[in-house]
C-alpha cells in the first residue's frame, strides 16, 4: 500500500539551522555576500549532446592523491553558479510534486505510488544540494520566495488539471533539468581532463560530487520516462503547456544562475 505519509512529510526547504521567518527572507539565505560575474562572459560546453558522449577521464572513478590545484577563481564561479541554481530547480521539483500529490492521487490512486517515489527522490535532491551549499557558503538564489510560489502554482494547476497534465509538468521540467545537469556534468568533466593532462589531480570533492550529480541527471531523465509512460503527451493543450513550463524553467535558470 502506498504511503499515506506523503503530504506530513514536508522536505526541508532551506538549512534546518535557519528559523522559519529566515526561510522565506531572500536576504537571510545570502550566507556569504558575493557578486559574481556575469555567466555570460564564459563559454559553457554543449548540453546537447547524449550523456553516453561525455568525456570520460580516467581520474573520475580512481582516488586521487595530494597533487592538487586549487580551483580558479574563474571555476569557483561556475560552481558557485551552478549550484545555487540546482538547489533552487530542487527546490521547486519538491515543491511541484507536493502540490500535485494530493489531486492526482485522489483522482488516480494507482499514481500514488511514483509521486511519492519521484518526490523521495526530488527530496533527496534537495537534501544533498542543501548540504553543498551550506558547507561551502554559497547564497542561495535570492529569488527563492518566487521559486517557491511560482513551484508550488505551477504543482497545483498542473494536478488539478488532471494526470496527463501533471505528466506534462514532469516531461517539460526534467527535459530542461536534464539538459541544464548534462552541460554541468560535460565541463566539470572537461575540467577533468583538463587537470588530468596538465598531470595534476582531482580534488576527492570534486570527484565525488560529478558522481552525485550524474546519478541525479539520471533520475530526472527517469522521472522524464514514466512522464512519458503515463500519457504526459495526451494533455490537452500539449504543446502549449509544455512549451511555457520549458520557457519557464529556462528563465528561472538563467535568473537563478546570477541572482
Ligand atoms: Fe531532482
Ligand atoms: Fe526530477
């Protein structure tokens, strides 16, 4: 029997340490006042491609030793940036599952089970990009409180709309995340080969947080599949509503990535 305990089982939105007022303060979330650069004076690697044409160099799965270089300041941004803007796109795939939950799984109690599966996963998302940010200090996106509430509309409307519509979110979203986790996972991994040739090695950091976050592009392309399994293309208006979600997430991406 699928879990009656979904809905109490709020996820932490912001770091445990901060009280309730400080979660929905932009300012509160600013740990450290930074004011990077521009995104776009950097040349980011195509997401387009497939993730089976990654590079794959050969330090990613082998421990590395203490020959490190400190990161540049230049990719200390990318990360920064990076970062914040997938703790936020968690945020709001928690968000959109929590408000879709209780509609689609009153109108369809066989769905019941994968909401809850995809919002443990979006859960733990959210947990593990929380933690990054905490230890490294890095503001969250000041425009949390709209992400909120825009997440939390967006959940709504969609499960209200009935299954295939709340498929459609999901296939809309993960499509954009995907992509967006596909150029993340293609420069950290030229980084990579980057330092590899240079004969320097991985920070055991950075190593292991490429593999968390492949294995979390992953479940969103999952998440994409059952979308599409569960008949995310017969919502009515399809093109419509997955094309101003895309658009959408594509903004908050952007938005995210500097603010
Ligand atoms: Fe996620
Ligand atoms: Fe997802």
């Amino acid at each position: 029997m699928a879990s009656a305990s979904f809905l109490p089982r709020a996820p932490t939105f912001a770091s445990p340490s901060l009280p309730l007022k400080s979660r929905l303060t932009p300012r509160a979330f600013q740990l450290r006042a930074r004011h990077a650069p521009p995104m776009h004076s950097r040349t980011l690697i195509s997401s387009a491609a497939p993730p089976s044409t990654e590079p794959k160099p050969d330090s990613l799965h082998r421990p590395q030793g203490a020959r490190q270089k400190p990161l540049s300041a230049e990719q200390k941004r990318f990360l920064d940036s990076a970062l914040r803007v997938n703790h936020a796109g968690e945020l709001a795939a928690t968000l959109i599952y929590t408000a879709q939950s209780p509609p689609i799984n009153k109108a369809y109690p066989h769905l019941r089970p994968l909401m809850k599966h995809m919002y443990d996963q979006e859960a733990g998302h959210f947990q593990y990009f929380n933690g990054i940010l905490a230890k490294h200090r890095i503001r969250p996106t000041a425009m949390y409180p709209a992400w909120y509430a825009a997440a939390s509309l967006l959940g709504w409307s969609t499960g209200v709309m009935g299954r295939e519509a709340a498929m459609a979110c999901t296939e809309a979203v993960e499509t954009e995340i995907g992509e967006h986790y596909n150029g993340q996972v293609r420069e950290l991994l030229a980084w990579f080969k980057d330092i590899e040739d240079r004969g320097e090695e991985i920070g055991e950091e950075l190593r292991t947080m490429v593999i968390e976050i492949r294995k979390i592009r992953d479940e969103e392309l999952e998440h994409l599949d059952h979308a599409v399994e569960n008949d995310a293309k017969e919502a009515n208006p399809y093109e419509l509503l997955t094309g101003v979600i895309r658009w959408g997430c594509r903004g908050a991406i952007a938005i995210s990535e500097k603010v």
